[in-house]
C-alpha cells in the first residue's frame, strides 16, 4: 500500500474507534500518525511538524479563561441572566443560544470565533435550563454555522472570493441564507429529536439562589470587564484567540479574581488531547496524499445528475475531519467551472452552494474547531460521551446535506 492510502486507512480506522471505543481517541491518533509517518520515510518528524500548535493554543487558553470565570462563580451570574431572556422557559432556551450565537457569527468574527466566546457559556446556560450538553453544543455550532458566510465574516469573504474568482460573483446573499436556512433546519430537526419542547429544567427565576440576586462581586464584576475587553478584542480588533485568551487569565490571575489552582484542575486536559491528536493524525494524512486519494475515489461516481449530492457528501465527509474555511472551501471552490466541463452539464452556482453547504452542516464533528470547543467545555466521561454522539452526528450531517442539496441546491440557485 501507498502511503496515501495508509494514512487514508488510518484516519477511517480512527473514526470509527471514535464512535464506539471509550479509549481516548487523540491517542490512539497520534501513535497511527507516527506509524503513518514511519511508513512515509519521516517518522516522527512528521508528526513534529504537524502537530496543531494553534489549535492547542486556542483551546488551552479559551477553557482557561473560563474556568477561572466558573471558579469564581461568573459564569453562573451569566447562565442565570440569559436563562431570564428566555423568560424563565427552558424549551426557548436553545433558541435564544442560537439566534445569539447566529448574530455573532454573522456580525463579522464567524462561526470559530463565536464558539470560542459562546460554548462555555452555552452549555452552562444548557445545564441549568436541564438540557443535554449534545443539545447545547448543537445549538451554538449551528447558531454560530448559519451565519458564517455573511458577507462580512471571515469564512463568508473566503467563499464569496473563491466564488468570484470562479467566475460566480455577485450572488453573496445567495451563499449566506441557503447556509442558514440549512442549520435552521437541521437546528430545529435536532430540537425536536433530542426532547428541547419538552424540557422542564430549572428556570432562571426559579433555580437562581438568594445569593444571586445580589451585587457581583468584585472578582465577577472584574471578570466580566476583562471578558468582554477580549470578546471585543477578537471581534473588533480580531486579536488571535488564544493568546488573548492567555492573556486575559493573566490578569484575573494576577488580580487575584479567581483562584489559579483551582482552574487549572478544571481544564479538560482529556479533551484537549483528544481533538489535537485527531487534528495531528488529520494533517499527516493531508501530507501523505490520503486526502487526494479519498477525493479522488469519490469524484469518479458523479454525473450532472448526482452532482450536487455527491459534491456535498464528499466535502461533508472531508469537513468532518478538517477545517471547512482552510480546507474544504478554498480547494473545492474553484474547481466548480472545471467540474462542470468534465461532467458536460451541472449548474455551477448549485455546486458552489452545495459545497457551501455540505461542508458547514459538518461542523458540529469534534474533529473540527467548533465541535472541539464544545468537547473542552466538557471532562471526563461526559466529555467521552459528548465525543462520540457529535461524531456521529458530524457524520450523519455530511448524508442529510447530501439530500438537501441534491433535492434544493438547483431550484434554490435558480431563484
């Protein structure tokens, strides 16, 4: 075999440990890495120089700041206020996250960055309101997913370029809402399949304690300022994430705002490992071939037909492992006029939205950023468990795109 094709078999063999092992499945990750690399002729120096410094980074800083902000009680002051908006209601509680999350995204951060601000948060806000934590992350990834390709977000401007200079510019509108109206959808099937009108959790009005009825504290009040000073920071001023984040413990830490020890004992190293080794074992298949040939293997199957189906099934399977801005779209984008002349018919702005799409709906996969920064909200067993079900459901998304774009991509495109 090819080093291609092992790495290739590796990353599936990964997968599907991942969904039914309760082995920690970054491990597993990178030893398959180094094994991959050694039959690459690179060993560890491979997986070395693969390895996601920036994605460590990102998450190792996001998780503690804001476990300094649980230490000291913040983040509970905050789940019950956003409890309060949805009027002491736990069934409108998944909507408030995502439309919350949906604005953010859209404003211009785009879906990395607005997961980054919201998961913590979310899924306390989740906790209290008696929701799963599976619902709670599905409901900010698609939130934060419907508006990443607003015009003015960063992924929504990768797209709308590689479309443009495809040949297909001038149809952004078109781009952003068909990717809403998607996680719209899947948002509200996932509503309704895990229980969110039926929920009866705690309400804000009714589970706050006495205690959370008074003033903030100094070191909550100190919190949210320098919180919101580095949400500001991201999206404004688009510091990177993780070392802000750093940076913003810093200064609680050294305020003396929350207690040190007691974060870092919080971090979910288990996750952590988890997703880096997963994003490690991903980067050497890229640099092995694996990709190509997986791409390659599948593309044979089109037809003008079947093409808008296949195209968001392929990059769908692809985006669940790997990121769908630095990947996904900027290699698939411009190969749509080529595709359609290979094939000898296809509408090439129904291929772009079903790439679009396909790849996004994906999201929520733990194997990318945003499914990732959920996972590290998250620890021990529950973090195992969350694991598994967003993998499944990443996976499951890259078939249900598949038949929303095959059955919508042309009628829409053509609107």
């Amino acid at each position: 075999m090819t080093p291609a094709a092992v790495s290739l078999v590796a990353l599936v063999a990964a997968i599907l440990l991942s969904c039914v092992s309760r082995v920690n499945v970054g491990v597993l990750a990178v030893a398959l890495a180094w094994l991959v690399g050694s039959l690459a002729g690179s060993g560890a120096d491979l997986v070395t120089a693969s390895f996601p410094g920036g994605l460590f980074l990102t998450l190792a800083g996001v998780t503690l700041l804001f476990a300094l902000a649980e230490v000291n009680g913040t983040l509970e002051r905050v789940a019950v206020a956003a409890l309060r908006l949805a009027r002491g209601d736990s069934r409108v509680v998944p909507w408030v996250l995502f439309l919350i999350a949906s604005a953010l995204a859209s404003a211009g951060p785009g879906a990395i960055a607005s997961v980054a601000l919201l998961a913590p948060m979310g899924m306390a806000v989740g906790r209290r309101a008696g929701l799963s934590p599976f619902l709670s992350a599905l409901v900010v990834v698609n939130g934060a997913n419907s508006g990443n390709l607003s015009p003015v977000s960063a992924v929504g401007i990768v797209a709308n370029t590689k479309l443009a200079e495809a040949g297909l510019g001038g149809h952004e509108l078109k781009v952003w809402t068909a990717n809403l109206l998607a996680s719209l959808l899947v948002t509200a099937v996932a509503y309704l399949a895990l229980g969110g009108h039926r929920t009866r959790g705690a309400t804000a009005d009714a589970a706050a304690p006495e205690s959370e009825s008074s003033a903030l504290s100094r070191a909550q009040a100190l919190t949210l300022l320098v919180v919101g000073a580095w949400i500001v920071g991201v999206v404004v001023w688009r510091v990177p994430l993780g070392a802000s984040a750093f940076t913003a413990a810093l200064v609680l830490i050294l305020a003396r705002a929350a207690d040190e020890a007691a974060a870092f004992k919080r971090l979910p190293w288990s996750a952590v490992v988890m997703v880096t080794g997963m994003s490690l074992l991903v980067t050497v298949v890229e640099k092995t071939g694996g990709m190509e040939l997986f791409t390659t293997l599948v593309a044979r199957f089109a037809t003008p037909g079947s093409v808008n189906g296949l195209i968001a099934l392929v990059t769908g399977l692809i985006s669940t492992y790997s990121s769908t801005s630095g990947v996904v779209l900027p290699t698939f984008l411009p190969t749509v006029p080529g595709l359609v002349r290979e094939l000898g018919g296809g509408d090439p702005l129904a291929i772009a939205l079903s790439i679009d799409v396909g790849a996004s709906l994906v999201d929520a996969s733990p194997l990318s950023t945003l499914g990732a920064l959920c996972v590290a909200t998250v620890s021990g067993e529950q973090a195992n468990d969350l694991f598994r079900k967003l993998m499944i459901w990443g996976l499951s998304m890259s078939l249900a795109g598949a038949v929303l774009c095959q059955l919508f991509a042309g009628p829409f495109a053509r609107l």
